[in-house]
C-alpha cells in the first residue's frame, strides 16, 4: 500500500559483496508511473495555489505559489533516488566523528533514478519502548539523545532529516549480545521496519554495522547509537535562517520577548514594518507564565486560563503581517515530529531541555566575540592614541608654517545644490500662487486672471528645468 515505492531485502552477489564489503542489503524500488501521477497531484496544486494567492489573507502572509515550488522541488527530489543517495552519503559525512549517529552505506553499483540499495541497517525501531527495554536500553535516554542530534542538524550541519518518523530512526545496540536480543525483540513483537512514509518493507530485522560519529560524554555509558534511514526529504537551514534561529534560541532561553520579535523578523516570518509593542507585551506574560514548561506541565494549568491566553495571543498575531518562509515548512515539520517522538518516549519530556545547553553555548559564544571585538577595538584605540602627539605636533607645525590647507570643494559642492534645489521649490510654490491667484481672479477681474495665469509659466518652467 506504499504510494512511493517498496524496499526489499535482498543479498548482494559475491562479486558485489566482495567489491563493497556489504552482504545483506535493502532494496528500495520506485513505483510504476509516480512521475506522472506526481506530475498531476502538482498541477493541481499550482491551480489551488493561484486561487488562493487571489484572497488579500492569503496573499498579505504567504506566498502560495512559491510552497507549492518549493513542496514540488522536494516532490522531485524525494522520487529522485540518485538525489536521496547523495543525501545519505552528505549526512553520514555530517555525522562521521559522531558515535551517537550512523547512516546506511550506499551501494552505488546497484543504484538508479528508481532503484536505491542500501546496507541493511534494521534494528530497533526508536519508538518500541518495549524493545528498548528489553535491550537494556533507557527510552527516556533516547529522547534526550535523539533531541539533542535533531539541534546539532539545525545549528551544527545546517542539514536536517525533514521526516523523523519512528519508521526512520533506529535504535541500534552496539553490543553483539544485545543485537542478538533485539532481533529477536523486532521479530517477536511483528515490527514492520518502514523506510518512510511512502515506503514498505518487510522481513525479519538485522542490524548491520555503520559509521559512527562524535560522542558528548562517556563511550563506556551508552550502548546504543541511532541510526537514520530515508534521506528523500532534507531540510537546508540557510545562513540567514540559521542566524535567525541562534537569535531566536538565546532570546527564549533569556526570556527576552525583545529578542524574540527581532529573531521573528530577522528569519521573516514578521515583516520589518511590524508594530510590535503589543506582541512583546504578549510574549513578556507567556514567558513570565508558561515560560520553560514542557507539555506534561502544562496539563495542570487551568484549561480557561490557557484558553483566555490563547485568544489574546491569537488576536495580537492576527493583527500583525505573518508570514511563513517558503524553507521553514521542512524545518517546521521536522522540529514537530521530534518534538512528539521525544515527548512519546519520555512523557515528562521538555523541548527546552535540550535546547538549554544550546543557548548557554550561543551565550558563551556571542560573549566572546563581543570580548573579540572589543578588544580588537581598544587596541586600535591605543594605537591612534601612540600616533595623535605626533600628528597634532606636525599639524601645528603646518598651521604655523602657513601650509595647512583645507579642501572644501566637495561641501562647497553640496551647499550650491542645495540652494538650487531650494530656489526651485521657491519657484514651485510661487507657480503654485500665481496659478492659484489668477484663477480665482479670472471671473471677478479677467484680463489680470489672464496676466497672472500666464506669468505662472515662468517659475513653472524653473522649476521644472532650472540647474540642477
């Protein structure tokens, strides 16, 4: 029932074993005419688009024919499987020196436009907390570390997995024992491991063996490491964005609603014209109130207080000109499934937890180079200040010998434009006069109405070419 493709596993022949080293793979086939019906799900999406881009809400906040542009070129891109190779081999080189992380192996000798093959990675399927258990695996371990690589391709590699659905994200044990253990747990509880979300796949799970990447903390205390599959959907984080979004990050953790509406600005999703004195009002008593609550916390806040919150929050943004950029769907989507997978596999789960960490390093960085600065700053300071005694005494030397001069051509330059300009607008208001005044006198007094009316000419015609 796959509407993309199917993914097989299938056993590499000896002579592709020998040459890539893999034996067990999976083979990912693309299904008969997608082109086409791709072709025609987007021509009548760009339809809708230009209706819509017709009502003065829609038009003043979005540009719908660009996401439509944008979600066609990741269409393009995810049935593309040369393109989604490419991107495993890019995010597996992100994440080389991380053992948190891995990535399957690409075999490009049985790879095309319609058919991806890739090593056979299947292990634990990150949201079977029950598997996890059994593997001796902590899930509320998971989440953190699974939040936590989320950030690093955010702020770090500027590369994200714009699909993290539990069907993408294994667990995968490091120790043989426990892989031995996990297959049975896969098997025994009928996991389906899926590629993705347009992509089935069946058959009895092994784990494989991956690339690994660069630890934060001790290697003898983790077991496990994550491994990520289906790279059709990948999120770029422009420079502008990803500086946005550090904004944005050190503007929460300091709970600064200025901030915020800056970083807001800064990525686009408010125009620069906004009137934002109420919007920071708004965010001052959101942080004040609600601010560093996970999702489990804010179940015990009263539902009308929340609901009144809301209301006054959604009329503040409502009156204000929001809009989304066209490359923050992707990184929107993959920020809300981490989010939920987090919070599924730990309930106590807070989205700001990982991020902490995050904004005291963007503080510590942003402070150094503030402290950069500065102090690049005073040492020029000091050096103008070795070098002003001489120059002040030579300066001195030259007024007293007569020969200090000053060049004054370019200023004497901009006065004199200025007073034509001056002399022109004189001429524009007496025009204005004059053909006021002998209007008004054509009926009572004709012939001086006539008179005043033509010498209106005259300063008409300075004003309209005097010198420049």
């Amino acid at each position: 029932a796959a509407s993309l493709g199917q993914a097989h596993r299938a056993t590499l022949s000896e002579a592709d074993a020998a040459g890539t080293g893999l034996s067990n793979v999976v083979v990912k086939v693309q299904r008969p005419g997608i082109d086409e019906i791709v072709a025609v799900d987007l021509a009548a999406l760009r339809r809708v688009a230009r209706w819509a881009q017709r009502v003065r809400i829609v038009r003043d906040r979005v540009d719908a024919p660009a996401l439509v542009e944008e979600f066609a070129q990741t269409c393009h891109e995810e049935i593309d499987y040369l393109h989604e190779a490419a991107n495993a081999e890019r995010f597996a080189a992100c994440f080389a020196d991380d053992p948190r992380v891995a990535a399957p192996a690409v075999v490009w000798e049985r790879t095309t436009r319609k058919v991806l093959t890739l090593e056979d990675v299947t292990a634990i399927k990150i949201n079977d907390v029950a598997a996890l258990r059994d593997a001796g695996i902590d899930p509320t371990e998971v989440a953190a570390v699974f939040g936590d690589v989320m950030l690093d391709q955010v702020f770090t590699h500027s590369f994200v997995h714009a699909d993290p659905h539990p069907g993408n994200i294994f667990v995968t044990p490091l120790d043989p024992s426990l892989r031995l253990a996990d297959a049975r747990s896969v098997q025994a509880t009928g996991v389906s491991p899926s590629t993705s979300s347009g992509t089935q796949e069946s058959g009895p799970a092994q784990p494989g063996s991956l690339s690994l990447s660069k630890r934060r903390g001790p290697e003898s205390k983790r077991r496990w490491r994550l491994t990520f599959i289906d790279f059709g959907m990948m999120a770029e984080v422009p420079d502008g964005i990803r500086a946005g979004l550090r904004t944005l990050v050190i503007a929460v953790a300091s709970r600064d609603s200025h901030g915020l509406v800056a970083a807001a600005q800064q990525i686009g999703i408010l125009l620069p014209s906004a009137r934002t004195i109420e919007l920071e009002r708004a965010l001052t008593v959101l942080f004040a109130r609600f601010g560093g609550m996970g999702f489990h916390e804010l179940r015990d806040v009263d539902p009308r207080e929340l609901a009144d919150f809301g209301t006054e929050f959604g009329e503040t943004m409502r009156s204000l000109p929001v809009q989304f950029p066209e490359r923050m769907l992707l990184l929107i989507r993959a920020v809300s499934l981490t989010s939920g997978l987090c919070s599924a596999l730990d309930p106590t789960f807070n989205i700001w937890e990982p991020v902490e960490p995050y904004a005291d390093r963007l503080i510590k960085d942003q402070s150094a180079g503030l402290l950069a600065d500065l102090g690049s700053q005073t040492v020029s300071n000091l050096s103008s200040l070795w070098r002003l005694p001489a120059r002040v005494d030579s300066a001195l030397d030259r007024l007293d010998a007569g020969s200090l001069t000053f060049d004054l051509s370019s200023l004497e330059n901009r006065l004199d434009r200025i007073i034509r300009v001056a002399f022109r607008a004189v001429s524009a208001v007496l025009f204005g006069g004059l053909l006021i005044g002998g209007a008004l006198l054509l009926a009572p007094v004709p012939p001086l109405g006539v008179v005043l009316m033509c010498v209106s000419a005259v300063p008409l015609l300075h004003a309209l070419f005097g010198r420049r």
